[in-house]
C-alpha cells in the first residue's frame, strides 16, 4: 500500500535559464533547509534549456520536485507568473536559480503569510541584513529605491525590488501580474499590496552573489520597468475593482 505526499503547505517557485549542473546544489539546500511540506516548481522557457536533462534526474529521486515549461514568453517575470499559477500551496515563494537567496528563511516568509501578510519580504536593507558582492550600481540602484520606498511611500519593506519574497498565492491570482520582462515582478506585487492597503512585513537576510554561473540580470533593459512600479507604489488607495480597470 503505498501513501500519498502531504499537501504542500508552501510552493518555491524558480525561474531558471541555462542552468544546466548548477541548478542541482540550489535545490539541494532548499529541500535540505524547508522543514514543512513543499513542492518545489522549477519554470524553464523551452524544451531545449540545458537545466532539464539535470531535472529529470533529479525528480527521479525527489517527488517534491517538478518542472513546467512556461508557455507566455521568455523571461523571468513570464516564467514566475506561469509557476505560481502551477502552485498547489496556499503560500508561494519566489527564489532565484543562482543560490544567492538563503533557503532556510523559505518556512520563516511562509508564517508570515499564514499570519496574515499578503507580501513577506527577504530584505537586505534591514537590520541585521547584509548584501555580499554583486555589481555596485546595481546594489545602489536597489538600496535607493527600497529606502525611497519604505521612507516616502510606506510601503512596509526596505526591500521592495527583492524578488526573493513569499505571497498569499490568492493575493497574486487575483491582482494578476503585468510584468512581461524582468525581475521587477517583486517590486510589482509589493507595490499592488500597498495600493490595496494590504499588510507586508520583512525580516532581514544575508543575499551572496552567485558562486558558479553568470547572472542573467539585464540591469540597462529592466531599469524602466522597475521605474514604472516605483512611481505605482506612490499613488492613492486602490479597490480592486479600480486596481483591475486602472492595469487593464
């Protein structure tokens, strides 16, 4: 007789590019690290992306794992839409491909929303949180952005363009996700939150730049579309009625 798996009780959604061997060490840690039940959704773009042979062994031996190709166009805010639409769980997490997100704070954002926050935010700019590495202008850019942010518009993290962040799966469903390009998917959600008038809540965390592999962060391309929900997250309290019409 055999049983069935617990329901996941948080869903960790990657988007991953070109990965290939690297991926294996960063889910490693992960199902190392979450103590309650998960399932974990890597979303590759195509069918010829070198990290699925690598997960097709991988979920050989691992039932919590699974893949999905994304079919709404390539990049990460496509692939991220597509694998919280996939997840099971109440609670999604988004966490990056490259390990530079620290796995053991997935069960603590999960509580988070379970407690009642729509957005749980991994912030570098909180106390007791540190970055460690990457380019500096891309650091300083983020930084600026987060303190105008949580100054200015109240928005409740120091770190809204993190994208490593757990949601209330329903909150994200019913808000929709604009973002078509780049990592500003983070920085979207936290701002709809806030318009909505709808608790987010951070807790530090230690982010180090990737170790193997060259990051696909497209800084130069993606700045516009971060400025985009930066300015958002400034305006007056929004229905979701008003929220759907005013995006759509």
């Amino acid at each position: 007789m055999t049983t069935s798996s617990p329901s996941p009780r948080v869903s960790v959604v990657i988007p991953a590019y070109e990965e290939g061997d690297d991926i294996a060490p960063v889910l490693s840690r992960i199902f190392e690290s979450v103590t309650m039940p998960v399932e974990v959704i890597v979303v590759v773009d195509s069918l010829d992306d070198s990290t699925l042979p690598i997960l097709a062994d991988l979920e050989r031996a691992e039932p919590r794992l699974r893949h999905v190709v994304n079919p709404h166009g390539r990049g990460p805010a496509n692939a991220i839409r597509f694998g919280v639409d996939q997840a099971k769980a109440a609670v999604a997490v988004v966490t990056m491909a490259d390990g530079c997100d620290d796995p053991r704070q997935i069960d603590e954002l999960t509580r988070l929303v379970e407690r009642g926050v729509v957005v749980a935010a991994a912030s570098r700019y909180a106390p007791g949180g540190q970055q460690v590495g990457g380019p500096l202008l891309k650091a300083s850019l983020s930084r600026l952005a987060g303190r105008s942010l949580y100054t200015l518009a109240r928005i409740g993290t120091r770190d809204a363009t993190n994208s490593f962040k757990a949601y209330d799966t329903e909150f994200v469903r019913s808000v929709g996700i604009h973002s078509t390009h780049g990592f500003e998917i983070g920085l979207e959600l936290t701002a709809k939150a806030k318009r909505l008038r709808l608790p987010i809540a951070e807790i530090p965390t230690i982010w180090l730049d990737r170790q193997a592999g060259m990051s696909n962060f497209k800084l130069a391309q993606w700045i516009p579309h971060y400025l985009r929900w930066w300015a958002f997250a400034f305006g007056p309290p929004l229905t979701q009625q008003d929220l759907k019409a005013r995006l759509s």
